[in-house]
C-alpha cells in the first residue's frame, strides 16, 4: 500500500513538471544565463527582452488560436507588413489623423485574415495553400502600395505605441499582454474559445452539435489578421519606418513559439500562455547569445536546435 | 481440432495507478480453436490482449505460448512469434494497394526494385489458400470493410501468424459480408491456426466459436464450452445478474403528428422519401448497409446543402439547412460513429455534454457559465449513470458505453423533441444497451417522437411501433411492428416491395 502511495505521488509530481515543463525550461535557460553574463539579469536588460519579444508573440497569439483549430497561417509576416505599410502611408501621404490611420490599417489586417477564412471554411481549400497564397499576394501588395520603399518620418503620437513607455515599461509590452490576458480569457472563458478547441478536436463533431464550424473559422483567421496588423503597426512605430519587407520570416517564428508552448499541431489542445513561454525562449536565448557574443550565424543553428529538443522532449513524455 | 495448448495465460495480474484492470486472470488457447473473450466494456479483454502483445507489461503470472514461457518487450516480438492483432480499426494504407499493403516492408526486390511479378504470385497464392476474391492489384481505399479486413487477415497469415486476435471483427459489417467472414474463420482453422474472438454479438459466439471465457471487472469468470452453454448463462457471467430480457416491454402512447417528411431529396443519397412521426411514438428505420438509413436521418437534420421536399415541424413548413436549424427546431440527431461525428474525446465529459446548448448559459452575456456547466453535467451523469471518475475526465478515458451516454446527454440538453438515434447500441455492452432502452422509453413517456435507425432486426422490431424499411435510398414500405417479423423486413430490404 506504501509503495502504492508512493507511486500515485511521483505520478502527480511527474504530471505537474510536465503541465509546467516549458516554464521549467523557461527558468533554467535564465538561470544558466544570469551566470554566464553578469549583465543579462538587470532590469533594462529584461525589459529589452520582453520588448523585443512583444511583436513576435502578438503575431503567435493569433497563431495559437490558428493551429488549435487545426489550421496554419504562413502569411503573418506579410499581413504584418501590409498593415503597417497602409498605416504609414495614411499619416505621411495622406495625411490623416494618426488614431484614424491606425484604424484603417488594422481594417486591411483584418481584411486580409477574413479572406483566408472565407478561403479555408467556405471553399474548404487547404489553409497551408491558401495563406501561402495570401503570403505572396500580401507582400506584393504592400510592395505595390510603398513602390519598394521605406514610409517614414513619424510625429510623437504615433511613435508612442512602439517607443513609448508607460512608466518604465515599454508600451508595446502593455499591449502584448493586454492581449495575452484577452485572448486567454477568450480561450477559456467564452462558447468561441471552447469551440476553437472543439473543431481543432473533432470538427465534424462540433458541425453536428449544432455550432456554425464556418463562420467561427473565419473569425480565428480575421482576429489573427487583425493581430498581425497590430505588431505591424507597433513594428512600423517603434522602428519609425514601414518597410516594405518587414515581417519576413515571422510567420515561422510565430509557429516556433506557438509549438514550443506545448500547442498540438493538430489543433484541440494547447494555449497562449504555452505560446508566450515559447516566444520568451526563443527570445531569451537570442538575447543570452548576444551577450555572449556569439555570431548571429550560430544563433541560427541554436534557435533551431532548441526548437527540435523541445518537441522532442515533448513527444516523450507524452509517450509515458 | 486437437487439444494441444497453444497458448496459456496464467494469473494474470495488471494494475494501473488507482485500479485493478486484470486480477489473476486465466486463458488458454487450443490448436486450431476459436475462443470467444466476452465481457462488458471496461472487464479487461483489451487489456489482457495488450498484455499479450507486448503492450502493456504485467505485473504477475505467466504466458506460455507452445509450451515456453515468454515475455514480449514489444509488438513486434509479438508478431515474429506468431501472433496477430486485427484491431477494429484497421491499419491499412489507403493508396497502396492489396498486394502492396500485404507485403509492406517484406517485398521481394530485383536489385533496387520491387518484384512485383513476385509479389502479386505470392499475394494472389495468400488470397486463394483463404478462399478470397479480391483483386491483389485494388487499391485499399476502393474496396469496402469487408474487404479491407480480409486484406488484414491476410497480411497476418502470410507473416506465418499462428494466433489471430480478432477484436470485434463484424462490428462495421453488413451481414453478407458476416457470412464471408465466417466462411474465412473456418478456412483458418483448417489451416491450424487459433482465434481469439472479441465480440459483443452473442449470437455470433454460438455460430463460430468452440468455447468462451468470460470477464467482468478485470476478474476471471469462468471458462465454458459453447456447446455446453445459452446466451441466457453468458449474459449472467458477464454481467453478474440475470437481465430478465434482453428488450424491455415498450409501451406507446402515440399523440399528435409531430414531424412529416414530404417527398424529401438528396441527389446521389436519398430518393423521394416520405413518412410522418407522432409524438410518443418510436419509428424505426431498418434496411441493410448503404440502403441510405443513415442518409435519411443526416438530411433532415441539415446535414445535406442540396435536397428538395419539406419537412414539417408540427404542421409548419422548417427550413434546416444546417445541424444548427435542425437543433433549434427541437430536432437532434445521434451519429452512428461516435468517435468520427459525435464526441470531441480530448475535451472533457463536461464540455462534451454542454456544447449544443452553451450559448444559453452565459454569464454577463459573454462568458461561459461554469458553475451552470457543472451541473448540467453533473445532472446527467447521474440521470445517465455514466461511469466517469469526475466530470472534466477526458471523454477518450471512457469506455464506449460511457462514452455513448455522454453524446446521448448532448442531445437531450437541447430538450429535443424529435430524437434521430443512430444505431445507438453499436458496439456497447449488453447492460449499457438496456439502460439505452429504458432511456428510449422515458423519452417516449415524455412526448417526445423517436426515430431508431439499426441494423439489429431484434432490436427494430422489439422497440419500435411502426418500422420503415429502405432499400437503395428509397422507403419500399411501412410494417407494424406488432405483427411483422424479419422475414417481413429482409422482404422489402432486399427490394421487394408490399402489395
């Protein structure tokens, strides 16, 4: 009977390090750092870091909700920059008020994300074609718009939300975790976030509950459109210029997070909270390797080691 | 059929953390033998047969298999010692075909090529030897169940497989396909070769098998010769009571017409069909596999864009044009397939039960009420007596029984008052079945109009009030079910249609 007992709680402590484990990992990954640099366990330092993290995982939040529903989105990056081009150009070529530009670029976001739903749920094309599609079209417009240039030359008001601080914390990590205590409680809280899960269980299930599968799907995709042209905006403020290849490569970022948050690929199980944890390793270990000067080049090759270890890990414990 | 053991299982003992799943559990098998394994879900049989395979590792006793005792670390070991698994879903690959999925990874190569000369001689020389007729060059996902699973048995026999465990083999079969099954089994065992058979289907033991062992709660019952034995000893092994019946006394108390299907339309599915249901009353829809019963039920739930006809809701003309007008209507639907259309099973019971009808239970409008939630659930797993350690266990954690009663919850949360049930009892126990025919009797009682679709005759003729029969996508007819028997229903089934 001891032995039993025994055995059911090494069985809970096991069960709670792996709910927890990217956390853990999380953790020594500082721990390990604030040894080997001096400097990395200061304030400014951290807060740089979840500066520099905020636009990538503002985009793996959509991207979170994407993937529990059993879809992907390749086309963040381009939205991203699209957004923040339309923005841009609004204030310096057209002149509007900064709030109102800022409102018409989020539009085109959200615009762009409801197309690849209607795309993915009414004419049920496969979401990787169709936002790889999007990818493209989406980056060619935003080339189209800015003629291959940079827009830049922001006044205060618009600079505040990327630069700005809030006291000493800098405005777009208010914003990132606005969002992220948003969009958890959605997840959790509301019939829409139960049903992201449900169809990214079972879909054809949920459709025979009586839940309209559709039009949730094209609401996933449109609030990660609208997501993405938040970072943009935020982006395009804080580097003081739109450029017209911003957001390359964020899309697989954004997945990188997301999937080292402990998110299925096959949707139905995961959350933001795993996807902002995903999004500060990346964003730690960058930053660590920085310190330690080592060459961006094998940064490369470390992101992308850490990525596969952790599926793997991941894998395997679930294989017990 | 000698009585040399091929296979002993002695006191098997296997625990997982919190329950006893197999105590001290018994088996043997003969040369040439097949041997019925019978239990209620959750008794132990997929466990014990995981423990033999080299699944799942047992804690106490002993195998031995052609006299020597052995351990199996993996199913691999498993198979090269002679022992097959045909598991209810089979793991064929769709694109490839017969011969192909026959011999995978065990092709005869010319150089750095396959043989296919070879392998379509061997693949066909397999096929014969069991007296089955399919062509070794289809592709897997063009042929039918049937099919497919005599493809599994085959592979298992050309790996030399000496024991074959069958696990419910006939549960997505159509009766003809049943025979050819049975046919194969009797080849088997010319061949020498020993059955495990897995089964719910009781009548199915004493048509095939030689002797059965019984389970219940993970404890060995007992261990009789077909022969020697009646479905009514079986049932009271397995369930450790006598069921008086096998069907309840139903009583009808037909009212107003509540539903009227009226020359309704699905190209390709359904033809012109026709029928009211009254209120109290339980409609059941027989015919044999692809006669289009399931298609029937699927469109007047909504499930189909294109149909013609109308449906009428208490005399008033309903546009369903998807599940969510149907369920609005007061109309639910119970899906054949569980684990395909009905249950979400990595989200818990209690999210599983509340989906349909989340919308009216909200907090401030927004939120999901989870107090309200937990009650509803928790009301139906008692109404239900669903067998669940709590209400946020994950519905793949149930037995299918179990999990059969959570859809059915579902449905019953949206106080419908047309219930479509599917084949309801499919693959469920015989207790669990019961407690569905009572429950189809309180939906009766409470006004409610139900339409039972199932491939069991029995079950059609000693549950409904009136039947329906279809054959190819149409309804050739309604019998009273009060003077009708089988023969009635194979008649119109097969395409006769009444004078």
């Amino acid at each position: 009977m001891n032995n039993l007992s025994s055995n059911i709680n090494k069985k809970n402590i096991l069960e709670i390090l792996n709910k927890f484990k990217t956390g853990i990992g999380l953790l020594a990954l500082i721990i390990i750092l604030s040894f080997l640099s001096p400097y990395f366990l200061t304030i400014p330092n951290l807060l740089n870091v979840v500066r520099q993290v905020s636009i990538i995982a503002i985009v793996s939040f959509g991207m979170t909700m994407v993937i529990l529903t059993g879809g992907i989105d390749l086309s963040v990056g381009s939205m991203l920059a699209f957004s923040g081009a339309i923005s841009a150009g609004m204030i310096i070529n057209s002149g509007l008020n900064v709030f109102l530009a800022i409102l018409i670029g989020l539009a085109a976001g959200t615009a762009l994300g409801l197309f690849n739903g209607i795309a993915v749920a009414k004419a049920k094309l496969p979401a990787f074609i169709v936002t790889l599609a999007m990818m493209t079209i989406a980056r060619g417009f935003t080339l189209i718009y800015t003629n291959g240039r940079p827009i830049s030359g922001f006044e205060k008001t618009f600079r505040f939300f990327g630069a700005g601080y809030l006291g000493r914390i800098p405005v777009p990590v208010v914003i990132m975790f606005l969002l992220l205590f948003v969009i958890y409680i959605l997840l959790k809280k509301t019939p829409l976030g139960r049903y992201i899960y449900a169809i990214g269980g079972n879909e054809k299930a949920t459709k025979l509950s009586g839940i309209n599968t559709d039009k949730i799907k094209i609401a996933v995709y449109a609030l990660n459109g609208f997501l993405a042209a938040v970072s943009g905006i935020i982006l395009t403020s804080r580097l003081n210029s739109a450029q017209p290849m911003a957001g390359e490569g964020y899309e697989l970022d954004a997945i990188a997070a997301v999937v080292l948050g402990g998110t299925s690929l096959s949707g139905g199980s995961g959350g933001v909270i795993g996807t902002i944890v995903g999004a500060l390793i990346i964003a730690v270990l960058n930053n660590g390797l920085n310190l330690l000067n080592v060459s961006s080049f094998y940064q490369l090759v470390a992101k992308g080691a850490v990525i596969l270890l952790a599926v793997f890990l991941d894998r395997k414990s679930q294989q017990q | 059929m000698g009585n040399e053991k091929v296979l002993e299982m002695k006191n098997i003992t296997k625990t997982f953390p919190g329950v006893k799943a197999l105590d001290k559990v018994n088996f043997s098998l003969r040369k040439g033998e097949v041997h019925a394994l019978l239990g209620e879900n959750g008794a132990g049989k997929s466990t014990l047969m995981k423990v033999l395979n080299g699944i799942h590792r047992r804690d106490e006793g002993e195998i031995i298999l052609k006299g020597e005792p052995v351990e199996f670390e993996s199913t691999k070991q498993a198979q090269n010692a002679g022992l097959a698994i045909i598991h209810q879903e089979l793991e064929l690959i769709p694109h490839l075909n017969v011969a192909e999925n026959i011999y995978l990874g065990r092709e005869d190569r010319k150089g750095i090529f396959v043989n296919y000369k070879k392998l379509y001689q061997k693949t066909e020389a397999v096929l014969d030897m069991l007296g089955v007729e399919i062509d070794p060059r289809a592709k897997i996902k063009d042929l039918n169940i049937g099919s497919q699973q005599m493809v599994e048995i085959a592979k298992a026999v050309s790996q030399d497989a000496e024991i074959l465990v069958m696990d419910e083999p006939t549960s997505s079969l159509t009766n003809q396909e049943i025979d050819i099954l049975f046919e194969l089994i009797e080849r088997l065992k010319e061949q020498e070769i020993s059955i495990v058979y897995i089964s719910h289907r009781l009548e199915e033991v004493f048509e095939i098998c030689d002797r059965v062992t019984v389970l219940r709660d993970g404890e060995f019952v007992g261990e009789v010769e077909t022969a020697e034995t009646d479905e009514d000893q079986l049932i009271n092994m397995m369930v450790g009571r006598t069921i008086e019946d096998r069907f309840p006394e139903m009583k009808f108390n037909p009212g107003e017409e509540i539903l009227r299907v009226d020359n309704l339309a699905v190209p390709g599915e359904i033809i012109n069909a026709s029928f009211s249901l009254k209120k109290g009353e339980i409609l059941g829809v027989a015919g044999l596999m692809g006669s289009g019963r399931t298609e029937l039920a699927k469109s007047i739930f909504g499930v189909y864009k294109e149909k013609t006809g109308d449906i009428y809701f208490r005399g008033q003309k309903l546009k369903i044009d998807s599940p969510a007008d149907a369920l609005d209507n007061g109309i639910s639907y119970l899906s054949e397939d569980r684990k395909d259309e009905g249950l979400v099973l990595g989200l818990p019971v209690a999210d599983n039960i509340s989906i349909s009808v989340l919308t009216t239970m909200l907090k401030a409008h927004t939120f999901i009420n989870a107090a309200a939630e937990k009650e509803l659930a928790q009301k139906y797993i008692d109404d239900l007596s669903i067998k669940t350690p709590s209400e946020m266990q994950l519905v793949k954690n149930l037995s299918g029984g179990n999990q059969q009663k959570v859809v059915i919850s579902k449905l019953l949360s949206t106080k419908p008052e047309v219930v479509i049930l599917d084949e309801p009892t499919r693959g469920i126990d015989v207790g669990a079945k019961r407690e569905i025919y009572n429950l189809m009797q309180d939906l009766v009682d409470n006004g409610v109009g139900v339409i039972l679709i199932s491939s069991e005759l029995p079950e059609i003729l000693n549950l409904s009030n009136r039947i329906l029969v279809m054959h190819e996508k149409e309804i050739m007819g309604e019998l009273d079910a009060a003077d009708a028997d089988q023969e009635d229903i194979m008649k119109l089934a097969t395409g006769r249609r009444n004078q």
